[in-house]
C-alpha cells in the first residue's frame, strides 16, 4: 500500500478542490497559499475519489516537463468524462503524448506563427479600437466579460478556423455551455454532452464543405496537409477543432477581463503604463501570471515515481494548480501584487514542456490589441458593482465584469497609440 500522506488540510476540511463552487469565491488563492508553504505536493480529496494537488512552482514545472512519468493521455482536467477522454486520447492534441503529440503539434502550429498572425493583427487591431469606442461612448457601465473579452477572442479564432459570420454567435454559445460544469446535476450534464455533439457535428459538415471547396483556414489545412506522413482523420480534425475552441475561447477572454479588473483595482499601475507604454511587454506577461486562466493541468503518473517529498503511485491523477504556481513566494517576489514592470516573470501561464501553448503568440497578440486600444482611448477603468466569478476549477475567471470605461483627452503617447 502506497502511503499517500501528507494530506491537503489547508483552509480545513471543508475545501473540495473537485467542487466547481468552491472556486466561486475568492478563497483559493488564499488556502493555496497554506498548502504551498505546508504541503507543496499533497493528496486532496481523499474521500472523494482522490488526486495530488502541486501548489508551488518548481515541483508544477516538473510535471509539466515529464510527460513520459506524467501523462496527459488519461486526461488533462479533473471532471472530464472517461468517455470523452478515450475518444480523444492520442488524437487530440492536448491529451496526446509522444509521437501522436508530435504529428499533430506541427499541424496546428503553422497558423499561430509570426508570419501567420502578422497578417490577423491590422483586422484585429481595427476591430477591437471599434468595438471599444461603441463601449466608451456608451458612456455608462457596460459589461465587458459579453462586451469585449468574449467577442475578441471569438472574432480572431472564428475567421482562422474559416467558420462563416452568421455561425459564431451560436457555436461560441455551444463551446461555453460545454465547459460549463458549474452544475453537477445529470441534468446538466446532458445539456454539456449534448453542446458537444453539436460542436462535432457542425465541424463534421464544415469539414465536408472545405474538403469540397478548401479555403485558407485552419479546417482545410487540417483537411488536405499530410501530417507525419499521412493525412488526419476525420474525426481527429474534428476534435483538434474542438480543441481550438476550447483553447482559445475558455482561455483568452478571461485573461482580458481579468486585466481590465486589475487595472481597475490597481489605478497607478494603468497611470504607469499610460505614462510609459514601452512597458507593454512586461504588462502582458504580467496579466499572463496574474490572471493564469486555466485553474489547472491534470496528469495521470505512468508508474510509481516520486515527485519533491511525496510518493507517487503509478496511476494516481496529479493537479498542477497554476495560478497558485504563478503566485510562488520562492520564484516571484510580492506575488500578490500586480506590477506592470515585473521581471523577471518566468510564469507558467502558458504551462510548460510539450503541451506549452500553442496559441500563446496568438493570445499575447490579443491582449496586445486590447491594451493598445484602451491607451489610446481610456484614461481611466472604474469598477461598478462586486465582479461574479466562474464556478469552475478550470475556467479560472470572471462571468460578468461591470466598468466605467472614463474617456481619454489624449492618447497614452503623444503619437497616439502603439502600432
Ligand atoms: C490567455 C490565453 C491562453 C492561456 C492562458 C492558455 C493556457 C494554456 C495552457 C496552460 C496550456 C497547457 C495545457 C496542459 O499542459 O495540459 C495550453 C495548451 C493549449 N492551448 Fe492555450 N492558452 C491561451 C490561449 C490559447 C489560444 C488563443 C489558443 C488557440 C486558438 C490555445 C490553444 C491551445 C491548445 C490547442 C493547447 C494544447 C497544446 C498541446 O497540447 O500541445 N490557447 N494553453
């Protein structure tokens, strides 16, 4: 028998780690401070169905970088359906590993390159300065969770993956109802299986549409290239689709809304960065680190192993909590304040190792966007109201952000915003 002490008392017995509705408030960052400095890597949730929870940063970053010892083809977030998983695994890129990973990684990677987005930002840049005008004339509180964080992110991926304009509305409807597991009830759950299947079968058609008349998207590359010597099936272009979907919209608007809420919380840090737009760069990965919008990387151990003072079973799941790894004393200095001038700011945002993401450039674009367009326009974001946050592990974010965007007089720069 594997002793799998110490276990993860932090913040009581009370804290379900597994329960959507625990990460509803605003506890978590607060017991996984607790368990960082008592238990780094510590067994959770004992009674109910139970997994390795990794709070600090070094032994998260070890996990991430051996996926020979911690798999991702068992799965990579806790509550997913074992079903689902097996249908995926090995086809899908992010619960593949080895050479599955590697044929499918360079397929998905030629779209999210410099070249690639070079071309995206001018339509990119443009949409969001217009979208934040309509907001800032509004001239009242506007909620820019719907407003702005969710339709950026849906305009850029919807146009690469070539889905048609009078589709996004309901398909980003679809990706948000099936990764919304606030509610455990079979109810629900059919309601999530069932957004999924739809999801499948419109790309299933879209597919069949591009095989018959390709396009310049990423379904008719998907499609038509040889990868690794052969081409994908058709159901793994399905789920890498799927995938997308999950990576780019479940992800990126909370980075966005999340940033709005720290400059609105932290008002000189805005003051800073409009008096000193050079520190963009610095700013984005420090939206990165602060918001870490996915709660977390689940592996499964391959075999016995042993991983900073714990022993690991070979088959037990471990959780890499990734924004308790983003706020590690021991890597990062004052971890809970945001500063637009950190460095170094070696983050695990993005994870780390093989699965590192593959949409980072993409969702670093994204921000960049934004933030050039609120310089140029907003001299000041006023929270209205208590944010709600996602009942979720996973989906690490707010569900509705209320603000006051205050017009600006003059751009950040005296050239007008960065181009
Ligand atoms: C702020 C925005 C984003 C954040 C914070 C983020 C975060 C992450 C993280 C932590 C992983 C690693 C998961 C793991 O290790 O199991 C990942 C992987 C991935 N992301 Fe992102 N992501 C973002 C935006 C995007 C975008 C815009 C796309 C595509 C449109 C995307 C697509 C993917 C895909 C396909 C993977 C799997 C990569 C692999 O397994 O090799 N992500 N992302």
């Amino acid at each position: 028998m594997v002793n799998r002490t110490p276990l993860f008392t932090a913040g009581g017995t009370d804290v379900d780690l597994a329960d959507p509705h625990f990460f509803a408030g605003d506890r978590f960052l607060e017991v996984a401070r607790e368990a960082r400095r008592r238990h780094p890597v510590a067994w959770t949730n004992p009674e109910r169905d139970g997994f390795w929870s990794v709070t600090a940063y070094r032994p998260g970053r070890e996990v991430l970088r051996r996926p020979d010892v911690f798999t991702s083809t068992r799965g990579m977030r806790l509550g997913a359906g074992a079903a689902a998983v097996a249908a995926a695994s090995g086809r899908m890129l992010v619960v593949s590993d080895g050479a599955d990973h590697q044929r499918l990684r360079p397929a998905h990677a030629r779209w999210f390159s410099s070249r690639a987005l070079a071309d995206l930002a001018p339509g990119l840049r443009d949409t969001v300065d217009r979208r934040l005008r309509e907001l800032v004339d509004r001239g009242e509180p506007v909620d820019v969770v719907a407003d702005l964080a969710l339709p950026v992110p849906s305009w850029v991926l919807f146009r690469m993956m070539g889905v048609p304009r009078r589709d996004w509305d309901e398909l980003a409807a679809l990706t948000a109802t099936g990764f919304d597991d606030a509610d455990p009830s079979p109810a629900a759950a059919a309601e999530r299986a069932a957004a999924h299947s739809a999801v499948f079968a419109y790309f299933f058609e879209l597919l069949e549409r591009r095989r018959a008349d390709p396009g310049d998207d990423i379904v008719s590359t998907l499609a038509t290239a040889d990868h690794g010597g052969r081409p994908l099936t058709d159901e793994e272009i399905v789920l890498n689709c799927d995938g997308l979907l999950n990576g780019g919209l479940e992800t990126t608007p909370h980075a966005i809304s999340g940033a709005l809420l720290a400059f609105a919380r932290h008002p000189e840090q805005w003051r800073r960065l409009r008096a000193d737009p050079g520190l963009l760069d610095t700013a984005i990965e420090e939206i990165l680190r602060h918001t870490s919008p996915p709660g977390h990387a689940m592996r499964t151990a391959t075999r016995d192993t042993t991983l900073g003072d714990a022993t690991i079973a070979g088959g037990d799941r471990v959780v890499v909590w990734l924004p308790s790894c983003n706020r590690d004393e021991e890597v990062f200095a004052e971890p809970d304040r945001f500063l637009v001038d950190r460095r170094p700011n070696p983050h695990v945002g993005f994870g780390g190792g093989p699965h590192y993401c593959v949409g980072a450039a993409l969702a670093r674009l994204e921000l960049r966007c934004v933030l050039e367009s609120l310089l140029g326009q907003v001299a000041e974001i006023r929270e209205v109201g208590e944010p709600a946050r996602q009942a979720s592990n996973f989906l690490n974010g707010l569900r509705r952000l209320d603000v006051v965007l205050e017009p600006a007089r003059t751009p950040a720069t005296p050239t007008g915003p960065l181009r």
